[in-house]
C-alpha cells in the first residue's frame, strides 16, 4: 500500500538536503571569488577546511549513540543513503572503540596544549576544542540514554527522545561546518562560551 505520508516525509527531507548543499556549495563559490587566501579575521582557506574536520568525531559518535537506533525507521531510500555513505565509517567506529581515544588525545595534543608543536592557529584550535566538547557530551548523553531501562529506551517516549538527541548533535555540527566554511566562529550557546573560556584560560 502507497504511504503518502512517508513519500511527503522523504520528498521534504531531501529537499532539505539539496538546499543544504545548495548553500554550501554558494558559500564556497563565494569564498574562493572574495578573498585570494585570508578574510579580515585572518582565516585562511586552508583554516576553513582544517576546522571541518575535527567534526566528524562527534558525528561518528552521535551516529553511533543515536544514529543506529532511529535511523532504520526513517524512509527506506534515506537508509540506503546512510548505508552507503556514512554507515561504513560508522561500523569500523564501533568495532575499533579506542580509536576514538586516540584521535581525542592526538587533537588535544596537537592543538589544544599551550606547548603545542603545531604553530597556533586560533580559528582551528577553537574548533578543534568545539569538537572535542561536542565529542565529550555526545558520549555523556550516549552513556546516560544506554543507562535507562530497555523497556524505556524501546517506547514512543524513548525513541522521541533518541530522536531529538540525534537531531540537536546532528543540527550542531552542521551549524558548525558551514560557520567553519565561512570562516566564522560558531556561536553555540554554553558549549562555545566555554571554548572561549578555555583558550582564554590558556593564554
């Protein structure tokens, strides 16, 4: 039987994706015609395409904690997106948990220590740390939600509320890459107050 419903959900989805990749794609047109290498922060391109990555900790994390609870009730053709993209890099994740760690220790390293061997570059270092908190509060919120009773975790209740966990993690980081890519610094409320407070901390 033909679902309306799903076929509305999906077609709203996907227009929300291509307008996504619509900005994305101006914003980086724009960038590269205004400015040759740095904006009047000082950010240079190569700022802007360092600090994306440090994001895809948290989303690994979020899709992990998150992700794989919901994401096979969404409609059947955003499932097949996911597996062909994001699920692989999800799976090898999950089966090697310490990498996590590791990445997590190696980024503090390299770019949130005073004595870092890396030449500071504040725009990456903010991000850097940005990430590591989002990292951070993925895991909590993943332990906590992992704590509660299966029968809860299993309801409407708790599928609304992995649901919405997903989405603030996933709306997040979304927000942080296209500030990334602008060359902005991104205005989270509390975690980014408290990025601020730890590079100033350190200075």
């Amino acid at each position: 039987m033909f679902n309306y419903t799903q076929l509305l959900f999906m077609l709203t989805l996907m227009m929300i994706f291509f307008v996504f990749f619509v900005i994305v794609f101006f914003k980086l047109y724009a960038i590269i015609i205004e400015s040759h290498n740095v904006n009047k922060n000082g950010v240079t391109v190569i700022d802007r395409f360092s600090s994306i990555l440090p994001y895809w900790l948290p989303l690994l994390e979020g899709l992990q904690n998150f992700g794989q609870q919901i994401l096979p009730d969404y409609p059947f053709h955003l499932m097949g997106f996911y597996k062909k993209t994001l699920m692989p890099l999800v799976i090898f994740y999950v089966t090697h948990p310490a990498l996590a760690f590791v990445i997590f220790f190696i980024l503090y390293y390299l770019f949130v220590r005073t004595k870092s061997p890396i030449p500071d570059r504040p725009f990456i270092r903010f991000n850097v740390l940005q990430s590591i908190l989002l990292f951070l509060i993925n895991s909590l919120l993943g332990s906590t939600f992992r704590a509660l009773p299966i029968e809860f975790r299993m309801s409407l209740y708790g599928l609304m509320l992995c649901n919405t966990l997903f989405w603030f993690v996933l709306s997040t980081i979304i927000y942080s890459v296209v500030k990334s890519i602008q060359g902005r610094y991104a205005k989270i409320p509390v975690i980014s107050q408290a990025v601020r407070i730890q590079i100033d901390n350190q200075i």
